[in-house]
C-alpha cells in the first residue's frame, strides 16, 4: 500500500535524556533524514515528526529538506498514513514498502552503516558515477553527484554539496556545501561552502575555506588557501599562496608566494585586483590596496599603495654589491679553524 504521509515517533529506544537514535548520525547525516529522504522517493509528501522538546530543533534542522515536515511533542495526529514508531535504517532500493532494518543501539547502528554506504555507492554508479573504491569513498544523502563524474578512493562529500558532470574528485578530497562546476577536479584537497566553477583544477593540497567563489578556467595549485574571496574566471594561482577577502578579476597570475595581508590585528581588509594582472614572486598586498587592470608587481615587492593600471610597481630595497666581501668572510672561517 502506497502512503503519502507518514509518522515517524523517535522516543522508542532512547533512554532518558539521551539523543534518539534516530538523531544520531550515519555517514555525517542524521538517520532520521535518510529515511525521509527514502520515503519521499516512495512519493511520501508529509512527514510528522515527534521528539521530547529538547530535541525538535535538531529534529527541525535534519528534516528542514523536506517541505512537507513538521515537528512536535505528541502524537496526536490521525488518519491513514505510514506509521514508524522504533529506530530504522533504510536499506532497499526503493521499490517496496519495506526494506527498512530496525536498530536497539548506537553499536547496532555503527554496525549497519557499511552496508549503508554500500546501498549509496551501488545507487551513485547506477546513475553513472564511477566509484573506484566504493569502500573508501563516504558520500551523505543531501549530496548531488552527476552522471559523468569520477570519486577517486579517500573522497567524502558532505552537506548540500552539488558535483557537474565530468568532474574527477579525489583522491583523499573533502567538499562540503559546496558547489563544482563541469570538468572541474579537485585532488587531494579540502573546499567549503564555496562555489567552484567548470574546467577548473583545484589541488593538490589546496584549502578553500567559506564564502569562496572561483571561476571558471581557474588554476589553484599546491599549498594555496583561499578565504572569503572572488577569483575571475582564467585566473592561475598555482603555488604556495594566500589570499584572503580578496575580489580578484579575470586573467590574473599570482606568482609564487604572494600573501594578501588583510588583518592588522583587529580588522580585516580587502583587496581588490583587476583584470590581467601579473604579481610577481614573493608580493605582499596590504590591504587594502587595488591594483589596476594589467598592472605588475616586481618580485619581492612589498605593495602598500594602489597601483594604477598598467603601471609596474617595485617597493624593495635597490640591490647593493660588495666587491670581495664572500672572499674575506671566508677567509675568517680559516683563521677560526686553524
């Protein structure tokens, strides 16, 4: 029989003041949105939740997915509808009414959970994910994955996190709330609640911290962190970088050791870069400064002004040589050792 509404009660099998179990999480994820989430592909449309107070708004937030939830103290609603009244984990493919395994424990439910993410890899690849190590890749239900789209071995997606078709994740990558756009990869790297754009490569060992948004074409390379900043679409940052509250535009080259200096200790500033900018090696940017479109900096350059487009600026101190000096020093370390 199909239903359309469903009860789900989480007080059985939680002792006094402890989390229902339905709570707690499996695979990042609370069990409770997992077996929304299998209802609702059942053609479930409301779910009536019912906790102890101190737990509805955790109820609240693991079923906020779904337009049809409410959450309450009772149950004390009536009609047909498709009652689940002790712990459950959903384990069939959606084609029954049943398929659902109880657990009495956190133990229990710890136990299942291979097996659980096995239903998600086995329902990823029939979409046409290519998991290469399904044993080794961890991927929550409020995820998105396109067909098209490789999970190398050591990835774990999280949250409400969307991967486009042709992207290649992994290895050893985790994304949460987060957005990659087509042919994007991301190796061996971390991205969070960022947006990334298509044909973009992201790693290895880069970290993208909140409120990112890179665009497409983009370039971030090893030991790059990235915060709270826009990157314009064909940007290359390829190595041994930080930039932070930054609005970044199009085309720009970030040389190799170049540090957006946005905190003085007790506020933090922005930088902003125009388009087809090269920075040399070894720039510092005080925010905040701008750089004009098609500017350059000298390596080693310490820029503390804005820079007017198409301007070279140099802020280092003019190279001096001491004919003989390294041959007298070294004579020193003869006279010491004899």
């Amino acid at each position: 029989m199909a239903y359309h509404i469903a009860l789900l009660d989480l007080r059985n099998g939680q002792a006094a003041g402890e989390k229902p179990l339905m709570l707690r999480p499996i695979l990042f994820c609370p069990v409770l949105t997992w077996v929304c989430q299998e209802l609702a592909a059942r053609g479930v449309e409301r779910f009536f939740v019912v906790c102890g107070e101190e737990w509805q708004a955790e109820a609240q937030q693991a079923v906020a997915a779904f337009a049809g939830a409410e959450v309450h103290s009772k149950a004390e609603i009536t009609g047909e509808m498709l009652v689940i009244d002790h712990p459950v984990l959903p384990l069939s493919d959606c084609k029954s009414a049943d398929g659902f395994a109880s657990f009495d424990s956190v133990e229990a439910l710890q136990a299942a959970s291979p097996l659980w993410r096995q239903v998600q890899m086995d329902r990823l690849q029939a979409r046409g994910v290519t998991v290469i190590d399904p044993a080794n890749t961890y991927v929550d239900p409020t995820c998105t994955v396109e067909s098209g789209v490789t999970l190398l071995p050591g990835t774990v997606l999280r949250g409400k996190t969307h991967i486009a078709a042709g992207c290649e994740i992994g290895p050893n990558t985790m994304i949460r709330d987060s957005s990659i756009g087509k042919g994007t990869t991301v190796n061996a790297s971390q991205v969070n609640e960022s947006v990334i754009g298509a044909h973009t490569t992201v790693g290895p060992f880069a970290y993208v911290r909140p409120d990112c948004t890179i665009g497409d074409g983009c370039r971030v390379g090893d030991f790059v962190e990235v915060k709270n900043s826009v990157i314009g679409d064909g940007t290359k940052i390829s190595h041994l970088t930080y930039v932070g509250d930054s609005d970044v535009g199009q085309r720009v080259n970030f040389g190799c050791g170049t540090v957006t200096t946005n905190f003085d200790g007790h506020k933090k500033y922005r930088c902003t870069i125009g388009d087809d900018v090269f920075l040399g090696c070894n720039t510092n940017l005080i925010a905040p400064v701008t750089l004009g479109n098609g500017s350059y900096t000298a390596a080693g350059s310490t820029i503390t002004t804005d820079v007017p487009a198409d301007a070279l600026a140099i802020a280092r101190v003019r190279q001096s040589n001491k004919p003989g000096w390294a041959a007298w020093f070294r004579r020193g370390w003869k006279k010491e050792e004899s």
